[in-house]
C-alpha cells in the first residue's frame, strides 16, 4: 500500500505534460533558423527507448550519461548499442562508467549517418532520419562527472563534442554541456536535466544559417521495482520542455519475471507526445538478463517505408 503513491507519480508527471503541451503557446521560429544535431536529439538508450525515451532512474546502467548525468555515480559497467531507422539511419552509441578518489565519471560516444539534409525548421527525427539527399554523419563524445553534495543531493555535469559532416566537404564543430541535479525521496527517484547548453552553430554557407542545438530541460521521475503477484514492476515519466515551447510528456512500464535466480525476462511499452512527424507515440521492447548481462530490443514504427529498431548490450 506504501508504494501505491509513488508508484503513481510517473503517470502524474505524464498529465501535467499533456496539459502543458495543449496550453502551450505557439511560438514561431525565424525562418532562417533550422536544427541539427539529430545524434542528441535520438534515443541514446535502447532501454529508454522502449519507454518513450523516459530513461529508467534506478536503472544503474553506464547510458544514464546520456539523460541524467547527476545519476554518473549510481551507475556502472558498458552499455552500447545499435539503432535502425529503416535502410538509411543508424545510430551507435557506448558508455562506460569509472570512478576517481572525488566523484565518479562516465564517457559516451554516439556516431549516427542517415540520408537527410541534415537540418529541419523543428527538430524532426522523421525528416533526417528517413529523408533522402546526400548522406550526413554526426559524431558525439561526452565525457560526464557527479558527486553528491552535502549527503543529500547528487549532481553531475557532462560536457559533448559535436562534430556534425553534411554537404561533401564541409564539417561543424560545437562544444555543449548538460547540467543535472537529482535526489531520492522515499522509493522514488527524481532528476531535473538541462540537456544540450551552448552556442548555436554558424553554417559556413552563403546564406549564412544558425543551425539550432535542440536544447532542453528535462524532469525525471521513477520508482523502485514492486511485486504485482508473482511479477515485479515499475514505473517512469518524464516531461521535458525543448528551445522551441514544446513539451514532450513521456513515460513507461517494465514487467519482469525470473523463474530462475539470475535470469530475468524483462517485457517493456511506453508512451510519448509526437510533435512533427509521423512516428507512433507508442514503443515496446524486450529484454533479457543473465547475471551481469542483458540483451536489449525496441521498437518504433513510423509513418514511412520503414521502422526504428534498436539492439543493445549492457554489462553491469
């Protein structure tokens, strides 16, 4: 019965967004203005993914980098990663976790190619990822570190290099940071993650455009795992508000069963707000766990002559 209110909280989360979003006011972008960057703007994480890109809190794996970076101490191992959009888009993405004698730090790469433009009036993943046109490659290292602060609170920062190659020959670079704080409050996990703070890029063309970084703040919400008869179970939200008004409610259910110690068989949905295109709000993965290892799949389809599957390896 104690459990019941937190484990309601992702669901709330999910409402006000929704609310949010539908109250939102519309706010109009100069038209010489486009995004790039799609490798921060898709799922970095095969287990978020499944969840509507609400990362899991209390998941522990070394891809918390990429979502909360406040949380770098409580993960551990290499997650990695391969993602399809179709027969054009492919993200790759890995993470490691390390400590030092004053806090713990993470490193992440993700490399992704698809054959758009490159760049969108709003941050589409649909456009890039299944568009036609000259292929684009977008490269990003993080390097992240957190520590608690005063026994209460954990805190964490991680700094990306972007490197994004369109057009033939010609390459952007940009430096970005993520800023996050998180705290635990009874069986609940609550993150608050600025994502992508930086300078916009100057492509070097005779139009001279400012290509957007799809900046963010995002709220974090999930539960400890609780037994539902012979299963276990959690939940986890997330609202994140982008550069351009729009929130993006998201969140998520896992039920798992292991009829042997150590090995678990994990079945995930989640839900999420679609903006722009026409991907499905909803989402499904499958994983299962052996000891230390866990195999991952997700699922998305799109509105296109193609669907996003993700595969994943994590070790913890």
């Amino acid at each position: 019965m104690g459990l019941r209110p937190a484990a309601t909280l992702p669901l709330v989360v999910l409402a006000i967004g929704a609310i949010a979003g539908e109250g939102r006011a519309q706010i109009v972008q100069p038209a010489q203005d486009a995004y790039r960057a799609l490798v921060l703007q898709a799922p970095a994480s095969v287990e978020a993914a499944a969840y509507g890109n609400a990362p899991y809190l209390r998941g522990g794996g070394a891809d918390l980098l990429f979502y909360a970076p406040a949380l770098i101490g409580r993960a551990g191992g290499m997650a990695a990663s391969l993602h399809r959009y179709g027969s054009e888009g492919t993200l790759a993405t890995l993470a490691s976790k390390g400590s030092v004698g004053l806090g713990d730090f993470a490193v992440g790469l993700q490399y992704m190619r698809y054959g758009g433009s490159g760049t969108a009036a709003l941050p589409d993943l649909q456009y890039a990822a299944f568009g036609d046109g000259e292929s684009v490659t977008e490269f990003a290292a993080s390097l992240g570190y957190a520590r608690t602060l005063f026994g209460v609170v954990d805190a964490g920062v991680v700094a990306k290099y972007l490197e994004l190659h369109f057009l033939r020959a010609l390459r952007d670079r940009a430096l970005v940071v993520d800023l996050g704080v998180a705290r635990e409050f009874g069986p609940t996990m609550v993150s608050l993650t600025a994502r992508n703070l930086g300078s916009d890029v100057k492509t070097r063309t005779v139009t001279d455009i400012t290509d957007r970084i799809p900046t963010q703040l995002a709220l974090g919400i999930s539960t400890e795992s609780f037994e539902v008869g012979e299963l276990d179970m959690f939940l986890t939200g997330q609202v994140a508000r982008r550069r351009d008004g729009e929130v993006i409610p998201a969140g998520g259910v896992e039920v798992s069963y292991w009829p042997v110690q150590g090995y678990t068989f994990r079945l995930r949905a989640g839900l999420q707000r679609v903006v722009e295109d026409k991907r499905s709000p909803f989402t499904f993965g499958l994983a299962f766990t052996g000891d230390a290892l866990t195999l991952e799949y997700a699922f998305q389809a799109f509105d296109v002559d193609g669907n996003a599957h993700r595969f994943g390896l994590s070790f913890r």
